[in-house]
C-alpha cells in the first residue's frame, strides 16, 4: 500500500516509470496545490502592487491611527491593533480546529470531524462579523473607495490610493474566508450524510482543510502589512 | 494486527504534538509581532522603526512557512511535490524587489521633476472637525451625503 521505501536512488529511477503515482499524493490534492499557487499570486500581485504605490508616494497614512477602534467602546478611546489582533487569533484558532479535523478524517473519527468542522466553521464567522464591524465602522468615518477621510502620518494630504488598497485587498480576502465557510458547511453537511464514511476515506476535508489554511496563510500577509508595517 | 495497532497510535501522537507545537509557536509569534508593532507605536526614530519592520516581516515569513510546512502537510509530501509548488513561487522574489524598487524610483523621479508633487509632501492639512482650511477645493461628489456627517475629509486635493 504505501509507497515510501528506504532506500532513496531507486525509488527516484523508478518514480516516473509508471504503475504508481509520483507524487504519491490524490489527484484532487496535488490540484488545490496549484490552484492555492495562482491565488497566492493573485494576492500577491495585490499586495505587491499596494507596496509600490506605497513607495512611490511621499507620505502614507498612520495605521494606528486609522485602526484604532473596537466594538463598544466609549467615544475617544483609542485602541490601536487591539481589535486587528483578537481577529487574528480568531483565524490561528480556526486553522487549529481544521488541523484537528484533517487530523480526525485520516483516523476516520466522523465525530470528531464534525466536532471541529463546527468550530471551523464558528471560527469563520466570527472573523467575518469581526471584519464586516470595521468595514462599517470605516465607511462611517467616511472611508470608502475613492473616499480617504484620514491624512498622512505627517498631517499632510493623503490620495485615495490607501483606502482604494485596503478595501480591495481586505474585501478579496474576506470574500475567501466566506467561501471557506460555505465550503466547510458543504463539508460538514457531507460528513453528517456520512458521504466520507462510504467513499472510506475523508480526503475532501483535507482539501477542504488546504484552502481553509491558505486563507489563514493570505490573512498573515494582509494583516502584517496593513496594520502592522 | 496489535502491532499496528500501537504504530498507529504512536503516529497519532506524534501528529497531535506537532499540531500542538505549531500552534504554540505561531501564537508566539503573533504576540511577539504585536509586541512590536504596540513599541513602535511611541518611536521615533527612523532606523529603528525600520529593524523593527525588518523583524516582524521575518517573523511573518516564518510564520507563513510553519502554516504551509505542517498545516498544509507540505513538508510531509513526496519532495516532487514540494517542488512544483516552490520552485514556482520563488518568483516572488523578483516580483516584489523589481516592483518595490520600481515604486521608489518613481517618487524619485517625481520630486526630481514634479514641484508640484513635492509641495504637495510639505503642505500640512486641517483635519475638518479643527475648522475649514484656507483651501476651497469641493468634492461635489461625495459632498451631500458626506458634508453633514462629522468626517475628516483633508481640503486639499492630493496628488496621485
């Protein structure tokens, strides 16, 4: 069955020789691999593109300044990267809870399975309530695309580049993590039809389970260099 | 059959381990990288501020490579894989010096030869709620939903 031996030379010489596959790994797998590549440089195409209209302009906008509220919080209390950080967790946490139900599906545990595709799936909601409270909270300050209401971290004019960027980027990856979800309540449905149970394996959470942690791996990105550089 | 049995169990354990591992190491990170950005809020100096970013896209790296490696089991594929995958992104590498420098060129050459563009870097606004600016530049676009509302729209209209 398995197809790791010891000895690496003749494994390799015989690798592409036919009968098994090389990469050892299931079709569908090895093409969320690729397609997981395009998407990273879509959004890497994104952010790089954000960092040189950024060097290309002399003054940026402060994001401590920009990011400094929080849910409930008295008018005049600022709190910089408080809130950008619980949304963060909230996201670690998910992709532990998909590990955990990869994890379970290779051993074959449904409950287990459906135990932490529930959590998954709570843990992507909420950083989407998290994100949809600071998109509404922006545009009430009056940020927009194509409107910018904050200046420059030297007090002088901003362009509009920074809010176009942050709406874009912040929007592209929160309409991931919403598909994530609707992939993950798939999932979670198929697994409680006991789908992965006849097939006799939980490969598709495993799938499941790359997305959902590329979408964990995008918002590293996005938060360090929008709230943090 | 109870030899198996108890391979299986020791895999299991193995894999519960580096899961926990690498969700305490990204955890740790992550603090760190907030410590970071909480000091830099109160700095000054440039250089500093600039190591300090320097850290914290290291730390993201690291990050990122923990994510893939063990979260996305990349580490555990056949190493055919790993590299159809990596040798591929390894175009990032030019991507992003290309573009980076490519944008700092550009604000060069823009305060070389565009007053214009450099003025606009050295002119401080008024944020509105500190009272109306010299500057009457109205944006008759946005102006009837958003003049009523306490916004902090700049006056003068910046230069792209």
């Amino acid at each position: 069955m398995s197809t790791t031996t010891t000895t690496a030379s003749p494994n390799e010489a015989q690798l592409w020789g036919g009968g098994k596959s090389p990469f050892s790994s299931e079709y569908g797998k090895v093409m969320m691999w690729y397609f997981l590549m395009s998407d990273a440089f879509t959004f890497g195409a994104f952010l790089i593109s954000y960092g040189t209209v950024r060097f290309s302009t002399n003054g940026w906008p402060n994001s401590n300044e920009v990011f400094r509220s929080f849910p409930f919080a008295p008018e005049g209390v600022h709190a910089p990267l408080v809130f950008v950080s619980i949304m963060t967790f909230i996201l670690i946490i998910s992709s532990v809870t998909m590990v955990l139900a990869v994890h379970a599906g290779k051993n074959m545990d449904k409950s287990g399975v459906v135990r932490n595709m529930i959590l998954t799936i709570i843990g992507g909601i909420a950083f989407l309530s998290c994100q949809a409270w600071e998109w509404n909270h922006l545009h009430s300050e009056g940020a927009w695309w194509g409107m910018n209401p904050f200046l420059n971290a030297d007090g002088t004019a901003s362009t509009t580049n920074f809010t176009n960027f942050f709406f874009t980027i912040t929007g592209f990856h929160g309409f991931h993590v919403f598909s994530g979800v609707l992939i993950n309540i798939i999932m979670l449905i198929m697994t409680l039809l006991n789908k992965f149970e006849q097939r006799g394996h939980y490969l598709m959470i495993e799938k499941a389970g790359l997305y959902w942690h590329f979408v964990d791996l995008v918002w590293v990105f996005v938060f360090t260099i929008f709230y943090l550089l | 059959m109870s030899h198996s049995h108890t391979d299986q169990e020791a895999h299991n354990a193995e894999a519960m381990a580096e899961i926990k591992k690498v969700t305490i190491i990204l955890s740790v990170f992550t603090i760190i990288e907030l410590i970071l950005g909480f000091w830099m809020i109160s700095l000054t100096s440039a250089a500093l501020k600039l190591a300090i970013k320097g850290t914290i896209v290291i730390l993201m790296m690291a990050k990122a490579f923990y994510i893939v490696a063990y979260f996305m089991h990349l580490k555990h594929e056949v190493k055919n894989l790993i590299m159809t995958i990596v040798v591929p992104l390894m175009l990032f590498v030019w991507f992003i010096g290309a573009f980076l420098w490519d944008g700092n060129s550009f604000r060069n050459l823009r305060n070389d030869y565009n007053p214009y563009f450099k003025e606009q870097a050295t002119i401080k606004v008024e944020k509105k709620e500190e009272g109306h600016g010299e500057k009457h530049e109205v944006e008759s676009k946005h102006e009837s939903v958003e003049q009523s509302k306490e916004t902090t729209k700049p006056e003068a209209t910046p230069y792209y």
